[in-house]
C-alpha cells in the first residue's frame, strides 16, 4: 500500500515509518519539524539526541534497502503543499501524528493555546479537504487520546454511548470532558472527522489511545542511529518516563497530588500493533470508528511504585514524594474504559511488568550522565493560585 505518514519526525512517526516500510509497503513521511523547535524553545532535550529525519532516512535505506520518502511542509499553515502531497503521493492509508502533543504546552499561556489549536485542528481539517479532493476512498488512521473522555463516573465505551430519554433512543458520541487545550484540540478533530464522514463519506479509524511508553522497537534497533526520542522532562515527558527518569539520577518519584489519577497506558510496539490492525481493517466508506488504545490502566501512584520495585532490582533506593499537583483533574476517581474493538482484532498485548526493568530503566541508566535534572518539575500550572478550584 502507499501510506502516508504525518508527524513522521516524532516520536511514534518514525518508529510507524519504519515499521511499515519493512513490511513492504511505500511510505511517504510528512514532518514541519517544529517538535524541534519546541523543545528549543522550554529548553527539554530527548535522552538521547536524536539524528535528523533525513539522515534517519539515509540511514534506513543503507540497512534495509528500503526507501522512505520525505516531504518537509506545514500541514496547518500550507493547505497548497497538503493538496499537492496528496495529489502527488495519492496514499491509499494516511497515519495522523502531525499534531503538537503536550497538555502542559497547551496550557503554558494564550499563546501556546492559539498554537496547539491552530496547529492541530486546522492541520487536521486541511488533511481532511485534501483527502476529499485527492483520495476520497482512502482510509484516515487518526491518532486521537483517551485524554478526550475526561474521568466520568461511568463506564467509558469506545466513542459512541447508547441513550435513551424520554422513550426515545439514540446512538450518539460519547461525551468530552477533556483536561486541556491540548486534549481539546483533539475533541475538534473528532468533531470534524466524525462530520466529514457523515458529509463526504470519509472513511477513519479514530484510535484513543492511552498514554505510550517504551524506547525500543525491532526497526530502531537495526542501528543505533534509527532510534527515537525519549522525553522525559514535565512539559513533553510522560509521567513513566520521568519517574524513570528520577529512580536513576537519585530524586524522588514526584506524584502529582495524592495519585489516585487512573489512566490507560501501552507499550509502543503496541501501538504499532495497533495501527497495523486500523491500516489492515479499514473503516468502511463514510464510518466515523472509534477504538480505545490501551492495553492496561494504572493510577500514576501504582505506576511510580512499580519503578520503585524495578529500580530496586537495579540496585537503586528510588522513593516516592507527593507534590502540589499543577494540573486541575479528579486526584481519585472511577475509570472504566473498554478496549474489546482492538483485541478483537488481534491484539497480543505486552505488560509493562515485563518492560520495566530491561528495555526502560535499563536504557535510561545507560544516559544516566546526560539526564538534565532541572527539568524534571512542573512549571506550568492549570490555573493561579488565587483562583478556587472548579466544582463538577
């Protein structure tokens, strides 16, 4: 197949390039590079620095034989070179990472709000009008967040809730209440996706997924170069790898609050996994389909215990602190998602029990020498200090 990739640059573009390359399909990759700059901009580099994407490219061909192209473009701010990409490459699936993907970003002023909206629901609407004109059959694998639910006191479906009032009933999309103008961004993007489908009869597989871990994957370890970035610094790192991140330089494990926030975590060879099985069973023409992206959930306290027990095999004395939580979220709650649509389809899920200790911490002590420490503590918060907290 001819499979477009955008947001290939990032952290789970690459890998999802490669990947597909080596499975014998044209890949096409689409990046603005702007993670980059972003991460010059707060002053956050990966662990390890990273190659860049044409030298990745380069890199890949020379190992493999295989050939991934490169188009470097705006998808927000360049709508001709969206259509031309399309028109030209004429992709039969379109893998959607090209979005800014951090809620503390989102939430650092107006101006970073502006940005991760602009950049992300225009870019998506683009690639939708572009998809219309150019490939109106082909398959749209968006790449969206369980984020986008919030923690209600229900059990979560995948996308769609059945409802009935007043004697009348209705399948309708399940209910936002996301947690930031990152998580709102994508909330539009379903909006718009979910009405293009139903207009244009555009076909997408819309995956929620839950929050990604891992550094590893069969393709980036072909050549130390081919790796991809670990950020583990509180705007762009993920809660796992900052405690990580923490066991192994000797601070403690900050848990934000009391640690009673529940939330779905995978492995990124799952979620690889996961976008094969969406690429290999496309929605039909004009479904709108949802499916929940995660393999098992923890609450940010049972995750940061878990390093601590692996660190412990390693011979580190990791400990726990509880800090002021910077974000406004429920600090306990009732979280029940479902996850059938994915493992009905084949999914084979890895645990994280059995990654923790050889393929994260591991790895992460490996660079122990260039893990910068002052990054490590939130400095965005969700709101001012004189302003009470919201009531639900």
């Amino acid at each position: 197949m001819r499979i477009l990739v955008l947001g290939g640059d990032g952290y789970l573009g690459w890998p999802t390039a490669m990947y597909f390359s080596q499975l014998g399909h044209e890949i096409l990759v689409v990046d603005n590079l702007a993670k980059r700059q972003w991460e010059a901009e707060i002053d956050s580099i990966p662990l390890q620095a990273l190659p860049t994407l044409r030298h990745r490219v380069r890199l890949w061909e020379e190992v493999t034989g295989k050939e991934i192209g490169v188009a470097v473009g705006d998808i927000a701010e360049n709508h001709r070179f969206v259509y031309d990409t399309f028109g030209d490459f004429e992709p039969e699936a379109v893998i959607h990472y090209a979005e800014q993907p951090s809620a503390p970003y989102s939430m650092a002023g107006r101006d970073h709000a502006v940005y991760t909206q602009r950049n992300n629901v225009i870019g998506n609407l683009n690639v939708l009008h572009a998809m219309q004109k150019h490939v109106p059959d082909a398959h749209l694998v968006k790449l969206g967040t369980m984020g986008e639910y919030g923690t209600p006191n229900i059990d979560i479906e995948e996308g769609w809730l059945d409802v009935e009032l007043n004697g009348r009933k209705d399948r309708l999309p399940f209910p936002k209440l996301p947690g930031s103008f990152y998580h709102l961004s994508k909330v539009h993007d379903s909006h718009n996706i979910h009405f293009a489908c139903r207009v244009w009869g555009t076909r997408c597989t819309d995956l929620n997924q839950g929050v990604v871990y891992g550094i590893t994957t069969d393709e980036t370890e072909l050549h130390p170069d081919l790796h991809t970035s670990f950020h583990y610094d509180a705007v762009f790192g993920t809660v796992l790898n900052r405690y990580c991140v923490q066991a192994v330089v000797g601070e403690p494990l900050t848990v934000y609050g009391a640690g009673g926030q529940r939330r779905g975590f995978l492995n990124i060879r799952d979620t690889l996994q996961c976008v094969r099985l969406a690429v290999e069973n496309p929605a039909d023409k004009g479904e709108f389909r949802v499916f929940n992206q995660f393999t098992e959930v923890f609450s940010v306290l049972e995750l940061a215990e878990m390093v601590v027990a692996a660190a412990k095999h390693l011979g580190m004395d990791a400990q726990i602190a509880h800090i002021d939580n910077p974000r406004v979220e429920a600090e306990e709650h009732y979280y029940n998602p479902r996850n059938d649509a994915l493992l009905a389809l084949g999914l084979t899920p890895r645990l994280l029990s059995e990654e923790l200790v050889e393929d994260i911490l591991s790895r992460v002590a490996r660079h122990a020498d260039s893990i910068d420490r002052a990054t490590l503590l939130p400095t965005v918060r969700w709101r001012h200090a004189d302003v009470p907290a919201p009531t639900r």
